[in-house]
C-alpha cells in the first residue's frame, strides 16, 4: 500500500513537471496530497491560476477520490466546496487556451466529481472539444469518448463522428487500452465491418500486451458482449489473460466476467473452478455491502451447498445495509441459486416494501419476477407490486419495457386484467420483434386461463389481442430480409403460439433466405432446427454443404451445435458420411480444449448418430476427464448437471453396447437405480389399454410384461417371447425385473434370484415400443434419432422391437377394439414374419 501511494504521488509530480519547471503554483499543486491543501491552493492564488492550473487542480482533486475505497469517498464534498465552484468558473473563462490534453482531461475530472451533464462547464466544453475532434490523438479521442458515454450520448450524432475517425485511424492505434476504450464507445454504432476490424485489432494487440493489463481485455469481452457477437477465438484469447492474473481479480472483476461470459454463453470450465476456489478463499474479506454484494452474485450460483448457506447467512446479517440496487443484485442471485431461506427472503422482501419508490419500471418488474420464483410469502407487497406495474405500464411506450412489465405481471394471480393493461399491449404490438411478441403470446394465453369470463364469450379482448398478435408476427415474417437479425430474434423464441401459429411460416421466410446461410450463421440456424424439431431438408442441405465448404472457418465447438439437427432429427443430407468425418477431423485435435460437459454433449449427439469415434470416447472414458467433469458439474445449475449426468449415463450405455471393442466399463447402475426410485411407475392409459389387449391376443395377460427394465436399464413399455412358430409362451409368474452386478437380467420375488431363464431354440423376446409425439419431428412422421438408437440398442439386447406410432393407435382408422387388436396382432405376427 505505501509503495503504491508513493507510485501515486510520484506520478502525480511526474504529470505536472512537464508544463513549467520553474512554475511555483504548479510545484505548489504537486505537493499536495489532499484536497484540502488543493482547495487552499486555489483560494489563495485566484488571480494568479492559468488554464494549466485550472487543470492540474481538477485532476487532482479526481485523483485522490479514485485512490479511496468506493465507500470512503467524498465527492459531495468536494462538489459543493466554495472553491471548486472557483474552479469551474475559471475552467468555463479559459477554455479556449486549454490545450486538447487538458480540455478532455478537465471534462473527464468534471463528470467524475459529479458535475451535471447539463451544467454550462461541461456544454462548453463538450462543444470546444466537438470543434477540435479531427486533431485529437487517439489517446485523447478514447477519453473523451468515454465522456461522451457517461452523458448517455452512445446514439448521438457526435458518437457517430467517433465513430467514423476510429474507422479512418484504427490502424495507428497501438495502444490495447486506448483500443479496448474506443471499443466500448463505439459499440452502439459499428457496422459489422469494422466490428470484425476491431476484433482483428483486439487480437492483435492482445498478443503483444503486457498480460497483466487484465482491464484491457476485460473492456474486449464487453465490447462482444455489446455487438452481441462470441468470437470465440478472441474470447479464449481473453480467457488466458484472465486465468494468468486470478491473484489480482476481486470479487467485483470476477462478478463482472462471468456476468459477460453469460451474455456470450460462453463457458469455460477452467476459469469457473478457479474462480469458485479464489472467490471462496475471499468470503472473509468481503465484509461490506459492496465487495459482499459482489461476491454474494459471482460465487453464489455455483457455490456448493455448505458455501451457499455460509453466504446466505452473511448476507441475512447485511440486508439492512444494503442500498437499493445491492438488494437488487441479491435478490436475483438468490433466485438463481433457488434460494429457500424463508427468514432471508422475508428480509429482503421487507427491504423491498420500504423502498420500492426507489426502482425504476424495470427494476419493480425484475425483484417482482425473483420474488414470485422465490415463493416470497408476502401478500401485501405483491399488492404493491402489482399496482406499480400497472401504472409504469400505463405510461410506458417502449416496447421492451411494456413487454417486461405485461409478462411479470401475468406472473401475478389476478382474476381479471385491467383494461389499461390490455390497451398498452395492443398498443405496442406494432412496434415489437419476434421475440417480445412470444412473450405477449405467454401473457395473453396466463390470462386467459385465469379469466372466467373469457369462456362465455368468443369476441373478448384476449381473442382480439391474438388475432392482433399473429397477424404482427406473420407481417415481421414475411417482411425480413435479415437472416442474421430474424435468428436474433428467434434465439430464445418458442412455446406453444410460436410453434402453432408461427413456424411454419419461419420456415417458409429461413428457405427464401436461404442464399443468406453463412458459416459464421450456421450454427445458430441448426440449433434452431433442433430446438423446434423441425425437418426442413433443404435448409439441412445447405448446412451441411456451407460446413463441408467453410469447415475451418467455422470454431471447433461450434460442430457440436453445427452436428446436433442430423443427429437429434436422424437426417442424412447428401454426402453425409464425409459431413460427419469432416466435422469430426475439425474438433478432434483441440478435445483437450472442450469444456467437459459439452464434450459429454457432442459424444452422445454423434452416438446418437451411430458414430464413435475412438479418440473422443477414450478422452471422456478417462478417469482424469470425468474427475474434472465431476468438479464443473458443482459450478453448473441443478438442471444442466443432472442433463449432463444422463447424458453421460446414456453414452456410457451406448458405448457398451455398440463398441464393446473400447473396452469401456458400464459404472452407472446406481445412478440408474436412483432414477429409477425417483421415477413416475404408473403405466399411462394407452399403456394399460394395448397390454390389456396384448393379453387378448397372446392368449392371457400372464403373456405379456409391462415397464420392464432391461440390462444398461432401458424400459421396456411391453415385452412378450414368441416361440420359432411365433407362438407366443407365457411367463412362469408376474414378478419384478432385476439387475445383478453381472448386468445380466434377473426374475425373482425373494432374496433368492434366479437369473434370467434362457429361451427355447428359435424363441425371442419382443419389445413393444408404443411412440409418442416427442418420439417424431414436428412436421412429419419421421422417427427422430433418439429412437432410433434406442431401437438399435435393444435389437443389440435381443429383442425384436415392434414400434406402435401414436398416430397410427390414435388414428380413425383404429377406432374400434377389433380394429386395435387386428393391428397390434399384425405387427406382432404379419410384419414378424
């Protein structure tokens, strides 16, 4: 600390030494190491300060605020002393002598101590420095583009000249702070061009930066989080620079990058367990509301359970001190960590009630929205709530807030809306993306719901609210000329109006955009295919086909997402096997470089496909790899853990069965088995109506076993043994299906099982598979590849597998009991033949 304030003091001499050696007041100012002894400076010496001493004191006196700690600051202090209003008249009456350096300087300091952006200091100097833009250095064009951005002028037209110089000067720039400054200011205004200019800067530059500079990179990754762009190869470029300085990041920088990584989606496995470790390690030392708050957001969604509940404890004993945004901040964390501490949510929820005056319209829909997800118990703060965001509603024009505050207030039990509510939607679904009329579609569908008047009558304002709404989205549609800005849209689009009303007609606008699909989209564009499980052959061609051509331009962990529709909707396109090679030969030589869990992912999306290549399965089949991915799943929310678990469960299975040549061991029988004690068992009604009549048409109900669980436990829906006649035999008693430790099928009602009996020459086992919707693609009857490979694999067990399609059973042409039986008797016996 002492040699840090010396550095301080030492620069400070080293700044003004420069414009006067021999100039006392200068000197005087140099001195000084507060901002009494500036102030008393400047009373003592009005006539006789220049413009470089107006300057030097104003820098100063920002100087010693920034040295403190946020809390022990004294802006105000400084802001309303006698002399700093000497000071910024003095500024205003010399600002044409001040040079660019100082000028921006002077603008800079001002806005820090808090002068107004509409004070007559900061115009003139705004305008002065607007005159003289063309000869700043890029140096002083970063700052005062910052200044610019502290005034919330990101549109402006002066933001725009900024942006244009930067376009003409970018290649002097040699600078990675003055690059990654301008990066952020610019941000709202580049054009696709130079954003991919600035990112081939950043890279640049970064390469040749000292590596200690983390701010620097920290500024890149909010510039991508800013034009809503991962490039990933600058983002793991960045990522290093901060797994290089994790002893200097605080909990604030922590709470910062992984907020940004978020916003990218992007994950890295290393950084969040270092982070997790270096964040526990500073738990004691964040001890006040800020730093607390900090860590409380970054280490509390991963943290394990004993660490969480330490933290939820530190922060019941902080509540009342927190101001209102801190509370904000934990109020949304605990939501994310499913806090359920009834006394700490009793307590902010309290916090709340007192302060809710405090919140912008945005922040009263974002605390309701924790709170209701929280299960907060408090009646009449609800009531408060919601009469708050009736009344920001009604004032309201900005279509992302109205589409907030309508989709948190539908969160709210209310047996009728009110007619302001209904009036503002309608007004504001003109002006609205794909994306905020989805969740209209979800308001809207909540209300009607809850609304009994809505069934006594067909010509209601939730009806016209509908039709208003599908004709908006199909006009967006069929208006777009965008591939990249209509996927924007639709990245976080779906539910039951968009998929009815709306993606047939998405489809129909993705194929007349077709010539659009370029590597850096197609990733995107298949993801998007495979979250509607929509088979469109000519838009997984030109996948396909933009892959094989663009193949190394396209980052090795966007394959998997590149991968994911052929494998989920079971699609072969036109030179399928060299697609898949050719993807595969991409990602396989940086498998050290996957995040554990998506490489678990991609695995099992090419297994899926029936594809395993050797050296991906021995990478996740090591014990070193699935210790590390034992440590990322801690970090990952309850959700996305328990999927990766299956789906590692599930490609451990498919593994075994279909390369027993890797020699892979089978070491999920207790996980399964947990599952299987937490299951649903009760058979559906179509289940029980076809084993009801299997035992018809087999000759008894003892000819036919339902839910039965097979060897790497896959549940079977019936099973039943035809002999080599196709005579059906029955089984000797009803009793449960086991596992042994051999993995080898057991019957067996007592502690004294006898293992699976063998058949007679000729005889096999059936299963009969019944599929449900979630079992096809959207829009046809093609068998989605799950199962599929659940088909091959129990063929693999010995099993012929009769599969009855719910369209088929729930068909006109099945509306009979003889109907039923004649169908199931001709896949049993006709088809098996």
């Amino acid at each position: 600390m002492f040699r840090l304030r010396s550095l301080c003091h030492a620069s400070r001499r080293l700044l003004h030494s420069r414009a006067a050696g021999s100039d006392q007041l200068l000197d005087q100012l140099g001195t000084c190491t507060s901002e009494d002894q500036v102030f008393d400076v400047v009373g003592k010496n009005k006539a006789k300060l220049s413009e470089k001493h107006v300057g030097c004191a104003m820098s100063l006196l920002w100087q010693f605020q920034k040295e403190k700690p946020e809390m022990l600051r004294t802006v105000e202090f400084v802001r309303t002393h006698p002399q700093f209003l000497t000071l910024r008249v003095l500024a205003e009456n010399k600002i044409q002598l001040l040079d660019d350096d100082t000028l921006v300087d002077l603008l800079y300091s001002a806005l820090r101590l808090h002068v107004e952006p509409y004070d007559s200091l900061v115009q003139e100097l705004v305008t002065e420095a607007w005159i003289r833009i063309e000869k700043f250095s890029m140096s002083t064009l970063s700052k005062f583009a910052v200044c610019i951005n502290d005034q919330h002028m990101q549109h402006s037209t002066l933001m725009g000249k900024i942006t244009d110089i930067v376009s003409q000067k970018l290649d002097s720039v040699q600078d990675a702070r003055v690059l990654s400054t301008l990066m952020i200011s610019v941000s709202p205004l580049a054009s696709p061009r130079l954003r991919d200019r600035l990112i081939e800067k950043a890279e640049s530059l970064l390469d040749t930066m000292d590596q200690s500079r983390f701010n620097n990179t920290r500024r890149v990754v909010q510039f991508l989080r800013n034009v809503k762009y991962s490039y990933r190869p600058l983002l793991e470029k960045c990522n290093r620079v901060f797994l290089l300085n994790l002893k200097d990041l605080d909990a604030e920088n922590f709470s910062i990058i992984l907020g940004l990584y978020q916003s990218l989606q992007f994950n890295n496995c290393d950084f969040r367990l270092a982070a997790k470790q270096r964040l526990t390690e500073l738990i004691d030392t964040c001890t006040d509301p800020v730093s607390f708050t900090k860590l409380f957001a970054a280490l509390g969604p991963m943290a394990a359970q004993e660490t969480r509940e330490r933290l939820e404890r530190a922060a019941l004993l902080l509540a009342e001190e927190l101001n209102c945004q801190q509370a904000l901040a934990v109020v949304e964390t605990m939501e994310e960590m499913e806090c359920r501490n009834p006394q700490l949510i009793n307590k902010v929820a309290a916090f709340f009630y007192k302060n809710l005056n405090a919140y912008k319209p945005v922040e009263i829909a974002r605390l309701t929205q924790a709170l209701i997800l929280l299960h907060c118990q408090n009646p009449e703060l609800f009531t408060k709530l919601r009469s708050l965001l009736v009344r920001y509603l009604q004032v309201s024009v900005v279509p992302y807030e109205v589409t907030m505050l309508t989709r948190v207030l539908s969160m709210l039990p209310s047996p009728r809306v009110d007619e302001v509510v209904t009036s503002r939607v309608d007004a504001v679904l003109p002006q609205c993306n794909l994306s905020d009329l989805n969740a209209f579609a979800v308001a809207i569908a909540k209300w009607v719901r809850n609304d009994p008047s809505y069934r006594h009558t067909t010509s209601s304002v939730y009806v016209k609210l509908l039709q208003k709404l599908n004709r908006c989205g199909l006009d967006r549609l069929q208006k777009a000329d965008s591939l990249d800005l209509l996927l924007e849209e639709l990245k976080y689009t779906s539910g039951e109006w968009f998929e009815e009303m709306l993606l047939e007609e998405t489809i129909v606008t993705f194929q007349r955009l077709i010539d659009q699909v370029t590597w850096t989209n197609v990733p995107e564009l298949a993801l998007f295919l495979t979250r509607t499980n929509h088979l469109c052959t000519p838009l997984l061609d030109k996948i396909a086909s933009v892959t094989l051509g663009h193949i190394d331009k396209i980052h090795y962990s966007a394959t998997y997402a590149t991968l994911l529709p052929f494998a989920v909707l079971d699609y072969d396109p036109p030179q399928g096997d060299e697609f898949f090679e050719t993807c595969i030969q991409r990602f396989k030589p940086h498998l050290s470089s996957f995040d554990p869990h998506l490489l678990v992912l991609l695995a099992y999306s090419l297994a899926v496909a029936d594809c395993f290549p050797e050296e991906l399965i021995r990478t996740i089949f090591n014990v070193d790899f699935l210790s590390k991915l034992d440590a990322q799943l801690e970090t990952l929310p309850d959700a996305l853990n328990m999927r990766i678990r299956l789906r590692l469960m599930e490609l451990n299975r498919a593994v075994c069965l279909e390369c027993p040549e890797f020699q892979v061991p089978w070491f999920h029988d207790r996980f399964c088995q947990q599952l299987q004690r937490k299951g649903n068992g009760n058979a559906s009604a179509v289940q029980q109506q076809i084993h009801k009549m299997l035992g018809e048409i087999l000759g008894g109900i003892n000819y036919a076993k339902v839910s039965l669980l097979t060897p790497y436990f896959y549940a079977v829906d019936f099973e039943c043994v035809l002999d080599k006649n196709k005579t059906p035999l029955p089984y000797v008693e009803q009793s449960p299906l086991l596992i042994s430790e051999g993995r080898k099928v057991q019957w067996g009602t007592d502690t004294q099982l006898k293992e699976r009996r063998e058949l007679p020459p000729g005889a096999e086992r059936v299963a009969v598979e019944f599929l449900d919707s979630k079992s096809f693609c959207k829009n046809s009857h093609h068998i989605k590849g799950e199962a599929m490979m659940r088909k091959r694999h129990l063929e693999i067990l010995g099993y012929h597998v009769v599969q009855i399609p719910h369209f088929e059973w729930n068909s006109m042409e099945l509306s009979t009991q003889d109907a039923w039986k004649e169908y199931l008797r001709k896949k049993l016996f006709t088809d098996h033949s």
